[in-house]
C-alpha cells in the first residue's frame, strides 16, 4: 500500500513555536510515514539572519517540507533553494496565517486576494528546485463566503507549475481576530474543499482545520487526497502512533509511551552535549505524551519544572515517573520530591 500513496496523505501541520525540529523528532518516533513540517520561516530571515539556524534538521525526521512566509518571488526563489540544497522533501508557500504581524510583512492569508502574485511567487520556486513546490491557503478571507474566490485563486495559482494545495477550511479574517482565534471562530465549511478536489480532479488536494479522530481522516480520505492534523496531534501526540498502521498499511509501531519517552530523553543529552541545548526546550513537545492517562498532570509537572533544569533528564524521567506511582499510590506528592531535588 505505501508505494501507492502520496506524501500528503497524512502530515503534521506548521505550527509557530511548536513544530521546530525537537518536536518533529518526537513525532517522528511517533509516525515512521507522516509527512511533518517545519515552522513558518520567513525569507528575510534566511535572506538576512541565520540560515543554519533555521534550517538545521535531524536525518531522523524525514519526509519533512519547509514552510516559507513571503511575497518576493525572488527572495522566495532564493530560499527555495536553500530549502532544497539543505535536503527538504518539499516547498511549501504560506497563504493562510492570518496573524497582523504577517500581514504587515505583506504575506500568509492577505496573499489570497493577489492570486497572481501568488502564481509568480510559485512560478519563481518551481523554475530553481526540483522538489515539489506547495500552498498552504485558507477558504476565503474576511466574510466573503463565495466559493468562486478560492476556486480562482487555485485555478490561478495551478497554473503556475504548483500541483498540491492544502487547504485550512475556514476563512481568515484579517481584522477582529487574534491567530488563535481565526483557528476557531470561522465557520469550517469541508464541502467547500471536496468542492475543488470536484473541479480540479488533477491536482493534489488535502484539508486541514478541527481534525480530532481517526474516524474523521478516514472520513475526509474518502474524499481527498490527505489530511493535515494541527493542534489535535501536538496535544495528543500518542494518536500518531496509529497512523502508520491505520492510515499507511504498514506494521503497527512497537513502541510504547515508555520506550519513547526513553529515547526523548537519549535525545537530549545528545542535544545538550553537542548544541548546549537545555532539555526544557524538548521536553515541552512531549507533554501530552500521556494525554488520558492517570498519572498524566504529576507526570506533566515533573517534565515542565524547571527548578530541576540542572538534573540530567535521565534523573527527571525517573522523578517523573515516580510522581506518577506515588499519585496513584497515595505516596509522598510530587511537590516534596521535587523540593528535595530542587
């Protein structure tokens, strides 16, 4: 089954602060086949900061796409590149981050009203790279509900040489709403992307917004060709462990919170070792690892304290999972054990 599927068919959204490449490495232990993205990385940052910075990943995570924030075809052309040259899967162009400090960059979801704009910005990435260029983009912005103006920004933009759109089913609105709130405030309207999947039978097209259960992928996988998971997979990262045998064919995963928190915490010490990273800054995509679970809020606790910023995560996973005997136990709480190593 793996040979016939494409690579949108499951992925990790680009999540601003969350999905760095700490966190892609835990949900790569997580998904051997899901296709994980990296944060918005603008091209003034490439163009004028860090590029290793930005750039750097872990062999361990692929497939993995870089997203891009700008409006420049040819900064997008040059970071484009760099993308490729630094060895990612795919390029992918953000239309849809509705946030005011993304508008003031002249890029994300007020792109949309410039579909020719768009169309140059993607013609420029796919005339320099080989990999696969992509858009990321919402319904419509504002209140405009007319399926006509995301029909023509895809039909515009298609034209340009990019083949794949993922698609956030709500509008952004660019006034009135905060980024958290345009995740949640606009009205999904799924029938809207099934829509152009209808009229555009040729392209790639997958859907993103309030995806929660493996019923609901299966359910939009009918339809379309992927689904992209947000804030449920990085809340609730377990869930990830079943794609590859639900979604992918292949063998159910062997590994257990246990043995993946174990290898979490191999990961920081060689993090800590080779870049000085502190294990705090991995450790927090790892939290909802135990979502559901008694035991998960001590467990949590343990893992989010920085008082014990000092110990080696070894000896944090052992206070952590001590909490969780001593909560389900009636033991000394996890406040006395931490005071003792604080």
């Amino acid at each position: 089954m793996l040979s016939n599927l494409n690579p949108w068919r499951l992925s990790v959204a680009p999540m601003m602060d969350w999905t760095d490449r700490h966190c892609r490495y835990f949900h790569r232990l997580l998904s051997r086949h899901a296709l994980l993205y990296t944060e918005m990385v603008t091209t003034g940052a490439l163009v004028h900061g860090d590029v290793a910075r930005h750039l750097r990943f872990n062999a361990e995570e692929y497939p993995v796409a870089l997203q891009l924030g700008g409006s420049e075809p040819a900064d997008l052309a040059h970071c484009a590149k760099l993308g490729e040259q630094w060895g990612y899967d795919e390029i992918n162009l953000n239309c849809g981050c509705p946030s005011e400090r993304v508008q003031r960059g002249a890029f994300g979801a007020c792109l949309m009203a410039e579909p020719q704009l768009v169309a140059d910005c993607v013609k420029a990435m796919v005339d320099v790279v080989e990999v696969p260029v992509t858009v990321k983009h919402r319904i419509g912005i504002d209140k405009g509900e007319s399926y006509d103006f995301v029909r023509d920004f895809v039909g515009t933009v298609s034209a340009a040489g990019c083949n794949t759109f993922i698609v956030h089913a709500r509008n952004a609105w660019l006034k009135g709403l905060s980024p958290k709130e345009n995740r949640e405030v606009p009205p999904l309207r799924y029938a809207l992307v099934h829509r152009l999947k209808q009229e555009f039978p040729e392209l790639t097209i997958a859907i993103n917004g309030g995806i929660t259960t493996g019923e609901q992928v299966a359910a939009q996988l009918r339809e379309l060709d992927g689904v992209m998971v947000g804030r449920e997979a990085y809340h609730n990262p377990w869930w990830l462990a079943s794609w590859d045998e639900a979604f992918f064919g292949a063998a159910a995963s062997v590994q257990t919170r246990e043995s993946v928190e174990a290898l979490m915490v191999e990961y920081m010490a060689a993090q800590a070792a080779e870049h000085g990273t502190p294990w705090s800054a991995i450790a927090r995509h790892m939290l909802g690892l135990r979502h559901g679970l008694p035991g998960s809020r001590r467990w949590r606790q343990v893992w989010s304290d920085h008082r014990l910023k000092t110990l080696h995560p070894r000896e944090v996973m052992a206070l952590a999972h001590a909490s969780v005997a001593a909560s389900q136990g009636g033991e000394p709480t996890f406040q006395s054990d931490v005071t003792a190593h604080a």
